[in-house]
C-alpha cells in the first residue's frame, strides 16, 4: 500500500553524526599499501573526519623498548612505525581518534592476549612508567605535528575493559584511567580524554562505577565512550559465525538507556557520547556484513543515533583486517566497507548516502528520511527484509508531494541491492573464486555500482510529486536539485525528431 506524503517546507537540524569517525582494526594495518588503497576510497566517497582502531602501544608499531645500559633498565621510544602512520592519515584527510592500548611486551604484567596478532591486556607492571609512555608519546605528536592540531585528536582509554580485553579488575581499570587522564592533561588540558570503552556485558554497573569513580576522585573525563553491536550469540558453520540479529532499533535503546544512565550524574549529563565501535555482529567471518541486508538494516540505524550519540563509528572502513586469521577470500564475512581487493560493498553506500544528506529533517519513518538544504533534497529509504519471497508485496512505496525549490528539477536516483551494487551475488555466480584473476576483478568491481537513474520534474501548484518504491534489501538515495535549462542556447536541436520515415 503506497503512503501519501505531504512533506512541509521546514523541519528541524538532521543530527546526522555520520562522518565524523570510522573504525580501523589494528593501526599497523596502515602500514599496508591496500589498506591505504581502501582508505582513500571510503575519504574519496564519504569523508570520514576521524578514525579510531587498537594497537597504539601493541609491539607491532614498535614505540615502547627497554635496554640495559650501564647495568640499568632505560626506556626507549621508538616513533618510526608511528609517524609513517600518522602520517597517512592526515595525507587522507582523516585525523586520530586515539585509542590508548594494549601493553607492550616490556610493560606487561600477565600472559594474556586477543586475536590472532596477540595484544596484550594485562595491566601494566608500572603505572607510573605507562602514564610517562603516553606523555611522552603525545608530547612527540606535538612536536611532530603541532600543538593547535593534536588538541583536537580526542583520546579513549583502552578497549572493552568489561569483556575479554583486560585481564585486570574494574578499579584496576580506573587506576589505568586515572593515570593516563592525568598525565594527559598534563601534557596540555584542552585534550579530550574518556572512556570507558565498554560493550554489552554489565553495562550499567560499569557505567556507574566509573562515573562516580571520577566524580569521587575529580578524575578528568570528556567524554563518555561505548560500543553497541545487535547480534544474538552466534553458531559456528564450517569457516563461518551465524547470528540472530536484534531489530536496529535495539541499538538506539542502547543509546537511551546510556543517556539515562549519564542523565543521572549531572557532571556527566551532557558530555559527549561517542560510540566508538557499532555493527551488528561482532565477529569478522559472519557473511551478514558483505550482503544487501547489511546496508538497509545498517541504514535505519544512521537515520536516528545522531539523536542520542555525537558519533557513532563503523567498525570498519575496510577488510584489511586479522583479528582472526588473515582473510581467506575476497568475501569472508569481514567488518569493512571496501572488501579486499577495493570492491565497495552495499554498506559503502549507506554511509555514502547519508554523507550527502541534507541538514535540515523534514520526515522521517521506520523506511525513509526527507532532508533539505536550502536548494536541494535528499530522500534516503531502505528496506531490510530477512527473505524477499515476494518483492512486491513486502516493498515500501511512497508517494512524496514536495514544495518546489524550482520550476524545474532533477530527479536523481540511485539504488542498491538485488541485482545493483551488490557484488558477493556476483561473486557467487563466478562460482566464489578464492582468489581473483584480472577479469574477474574487473567485473566484481563493475557490479559494486549502484543503479542509476534520472528524470525531470515540473512543478505543479508550488509542488513535485516523486514516488518511490523500496524492494526488500534495497536502498536508495534520490537528490532533487534545480535545473538552470539553457535549452535555448542550442538553435535547431530536436529531441523528439523522428529518424525512421513511416
């Protein structure tokens, strides 16, 4: 059944956080061509305006040594890896959003480690000796980079504390926080710093625990961080984890269940809320990520977070990735918008979507947002569906009335899903090669292209009429700009010529 719409000529501000972070797996991942290759597609396409990932500390970027010199334990610090980093990100127009973690090998306490490239979590053996490495690291980026732009580089205190990502307590986590939050103020007090980083399990009494923790202690603290996934517990099948999913909506409960919990600390109340992991599973061999699925499910969750969170990062912008295992195929079920290879998947387009929306909301549903500059729209929709027996049936149709910005407009249309910029169907149909030859690269390349389309609208009495019709697993953006038609200019052109004599 098709939904009329009359759309006002005014909303409200569109809280749309969408790019202001993206997620990375481990940031010594930077230091691989296609990794950057990757990076400068989603910057290209979407402009991400931070980006957040592990492993600052981990012994893979090689910044924290100890020698014996003289018969005594010296620290040395080592920034090579570091800049090379640092240094890509800012080529690609995209600053840190740093992540303090995991131990280095000489600072560890315990045995304890994630993935396949073992970062240590233990607490550290010294305190005092990892507060005196993240000043010294950050007074190196200073140096390197100027004090007016690593200000404005926000600073999360570790990853997931409250799961299998620190093998100390909870006030063996505020002791590491309050360290590091002191000596960065230290450093210079306009940097951001927060936390505490945490994911799924025992949130409201971690929550609780460290706020009052800072509150009791006047222990800095800039912000409020959390990840959000939307995936039941999965099941293993061959290479491959399986889940249930939440509706996406279960994450913006997260996100007002956080914003009640802050709402009672009035020192914390209106910090910034920065969800600095989301996607729906969390495991990166679940194939939910590479389908068309993905993109609509994904999508009904970018029209409302920014309500409740000042950002909201994807974890990942790419499939150069190895919590578990380097990646098997070009499709295995990876975190990323770009699979291996540069091929954009249908959640590319998502965020890519909502990068060109609008700032001002004028309609928003469970399938479609209406959004309006001063001299253009953009309507986004989507439709996610678990099976889409009967496409016609379970479509999403919409009939927009929309006052005019023109006497004459284009109508844009671009869409995403079935047969249109979904290239793990393509894939599939080539037989899921492990590996690609140059032709069938070229042509998954080819298929990860949205449909496109066009047409002109006429105002009608001061309004357009646009319909839009959404199938299962679809996602489309329309942008309706005026037409400045210089038709006139072109003496003698005939368009409705006739070329066959009757």
């Amino acid at each position: 059944m098709k939904k009329v719409l009359e759309i006002p000529v005014t909303g409200q501000p569109f809280q749309n956080n969408v790019t202001y972070c993206v997620g990375t797996g481990r940031i010594g991942l930077a230091l691989q061509k296609e990794y950057l290759d990757h990076l400068k597609i989603v910057q290209e396409s979407i402009s991400f305006k931070y980006i957040r990932g592990h492993g600052l500390f981990s012994d893979d970027v090689g910044i924290y040594r100890e020698y014996e010199i003289d018969g005594e334990i010296q620290s040395f610090y080592n920034f090579t890896y570091l800049d090379r980093i640092i240094d890509s990100y800012l080529e690609n127009n995209i600053k840190p959003f740093l992540e303090l973690g995991f131990m280095p090998e000489k600072l560890k306490s315990g045995e304890e480690t994630i993935f396949y490239w073992k970062g240590n979590v233990s607490p550290p053996t010294s305190y005092e000796k990892w507060a005196e490495l993240v000043r010294v690291t950050l007074n190196h980026l200073i140096e390197r980079y100027g004090r007016e732009e690593v200000i404005t580089w926000p600073i999360e205190v570790w990853n997931e504390p409250n799961i299998g990502f620190w093998a100390g307590s909870m006030e063996d986590y505020f002791t590491l926080y309050e360290y590091s939050a002191r000596v960065i103020k230290e450093v210079d007090p306009r940097i951001q710093v927060g936390g505490p980083a945490i994911c799924g399990v025992e949130t409201e009494k971690w929550f609780r625990g460290f706020f009052e923790f800072c509150i009791e202690n006047d222990v800095p603290v800039d912000f409020i961080s959390r990840h959000c996934y939307t995936a039941n517990q999965p099941s293993r099948q061959g290479h491959y984890l399986y889940h249930t999913l939440n509706e996406p909506t279960y994450m913006i409960d997260e996100l007002k269940e956080t914003r009640e919990i802050m709402g009672d600390y009035p020192q914390i109340a209106n910090l910034p809320l920065h969800i600095t992991e989301f996607n729906s599973s969390y495991v990166p061999v679940c194939p939910v990520h590479d389908t068309d699925f993905h993109a609509a499910y994904i999508a009904r969750i970018l029209s409302e977070a920014g309500e409740y969170a000042d950002s909201y990062s994807y974890w990942t912008f790419s499939d150069v990735f190895e919590e578990q295992d380097v990646p098997k195929a070009v499709f295995h079920g990876g975190f990323g918008l770009v699979a291996l290879n540069s091929i954009k998947k249908p959640t590319f387009y998502a965020f890519e979507f909502f990068s060109r929306a609008g700032k001002e909301l004028l309609y928003r549903d469970d399938n479609l947002i209406v959004t309006r500059d001063e001299d253009r729209y953009v309507i986004i929709g989507w439709n996610w569906a678990n099976k889409a027996a009967n496409e016609r049936e379970r479509a999403k149709s919409y009939l927009l009335k929309l006052p005019s910005i023109g006497e004459e407009a284009i109508l844009l249309k671009k869409e995403v899903g079935g047969a249109h910029a979904n290239p793990l169907q393509t894939w599939s149909n080539l037989g899921k090669p492990r590996t690609l030859n140059k032709e069938q690269l070229a042509i998954l390349q080819a298929s990860a292209e949205p449909l496109q389309v066009d047409e002109r609208l006429r105002a009608e009495e001061g309004s357009y009429e646009v319909e839009i019709n959404i199938g299962p697993n679809r996602i489309c953006m329309l942008e309706i700009k005026p037409v400045n038609d210089q038709s006139n200019t072109y003496p003698g052109y005939d368009e409705d010529f006739v070329w066959l004599e009757e």
